[in-house]
C-alpha cells in the first residue's frame, strides 16, 4: 500500500475543501453583511426617531399662602406671576397649569398675573408647564375661569423648576406627516437621517389611547421580503402636558 500517496490525497482533499468554504464564503459575505446592516439598522433608526420626537419640556411649582386660598370662590386671581413664571425661560404663550391632582386648570391672562379656574377645594399647590409641542390650557374670554375671582395679595413661592428632555406625541405626528407627504419628502428624511439607499423603512408609535401613529401603506415591504423588526417602550407628553407610555415599532428591509 502506497501510504505517501494516500497522505498527499488527504491533504489535497482537504485544501480543496477549505478553498470550497472560502468560495462559499466570498459569495454569501455581501449578503450576510447586507442583513447584518440591515439589523444594525433598526437600532440605529429607533435612536434616531427617538432624537426626532424629543424636544424641551420646562415647569416650575408654585405654592400661594393658605391665608390666599378662598375656598368658596371657584377662580383664583395673581397678580404679577407670569414675570416670575417668564424669569425662569417659561413661555407665557404655551402655558399648561394643573393642580396637585394633575388635572388641567383653565386660565386667563391680566397684564402680569393669571386667573385661573382653581375650584373651592383649591389647596395653593399649581405647576405651570412650558413648551411649544403641547396645547395651551389658555381659554377666553375671561368669563370661561368665573366672573368673580378671588384676589390674592400676589405672593407665591416658587418650590422648583425642571427642565427635561421629553418625547412629545406632536413632534411625532409632525414627523410622520413629513414622512407620508411625497416620494421625495420620504427620501429627504432618509438622507437627514442617513440610512443607505439600498435600505428602506417604517416605523410606528401606538399610545396608551389607543392612536396608531404611522407611516403611509404604501411604505409596506414586498412579499417575500426579509424584515427586521424592533419595539421597544416609550414614555411621551401628550399635548395636555400627561407623561404617558406606549410602543414604539420600527421595521427595515
């Protein structure tokens, strides 16, 4: 038995099996690496909608003197607070009031000071919230926080002040209406966002009210299509100022 040329077939059978996996390898590596990007992806693109939706949120507490607080009139007047609400960068203009129940209190702007509707079992305790992505609590005419309003003396303390980085549901709306506009709207956020052209997606945010915010139908993969999906939790304000939660989806193909 020829044991050298045994050996020699060995060998050349196993280097012919090794340039067989580096040929497998050099064919299937583009497309390994495309779906590797592609899971990349959606993390990367979850982070950046994220970043879309987040924008300033500010408030401050404020407590008035139990000798203010009327008790029997629904609406309490303060004269020259939005000074000190505006000297710690509120904007009088997107202003938010709710009590210590977190229930949104209807207000009237005077000169300097607000009036707002505090009902008899009012207890001194408010929190203005400031920011361009939620709805005023604002009402007119004056009548709409009571005809007579209790006047207090004007001295309240301010018991903090935050300034947070919040996810606001219309920031998100306005992102997705950007988004469903045209061909070239969704291209141009592409680009702004940096995803590969060879690289599509959509994405989705379901609220706790129930609301679908998301991209157009015609924004679907196609049949047959691998998809990568991430979901995680979100917290978000709502125009009325409420932090609440939902879910965020995100696809890529």
């Amino acid at each position: 038995m020829n044991k050298r040329g045994s050996h020699v077939g060995t060998m050349l059978s196993f280097v012919i099996f090794i340039t067989f996996l580096i040929f497998l390898y050099s064919i299937l590596q583009p497309a390994l690496k495309l779906e590797t990007d592609k899971q990349d992806t959606v993390d990367y693109l979850t982070a950046k909608l994220r970043e879309n939706f987040t924008g300033q949120l500010l408030s401050v507490t404020i407590n008035i003197d139990d000798y203010q607080i009327s008790g029997t009139k629904l609406c309490t007047s303060i004269a020259n607070i939005l000074t000190g609400i505006e000297n710690q960068g509120l904007n009088k203009d997107w202003l938010v009031v709710k009590n210590s129940s977190n229930s949104n209190l209807p207000y009237f702007i005077e000169g300097n000071g607000l009036s707002i509707k505090t009902g008899t079992k009012f207890d001194g305790f408010f929190k203005v919230y400031s920011s361009k992505d939620i709805d005023s609590s604002k009402c007119t005419p004056k009548t709409c926080v009571g005809n007579d309003c209790y006047i207090s003396n004007g001295v309240y303390t301010i018991t903090s002040v935050g300034q947070m980085n919040e996810t606001f549901l219309k920031k998100a709306r306005r992102f997705r209406d950007d988004y469903n506009l045209n061909s070239q709207s969704y291209e141009t956020i592409k680009t702004q966002l940096k995803v590969p052209k060879n690289i599509e997606f959509n994405f989705e945010l379901k609220t706790t009210e129930g609301e679908s915010i998301n991209t157009t139908s015609s924004k679907i993969p196609p049949t047959g299509t691998n998809v990568y999906v991430g979901e995680i939790p979100i917290l978000y304000i709502d125009e009325s100022a409420n932090l609440e939660s939902g879910f965020l989806t995100v696809k890529v193909w």
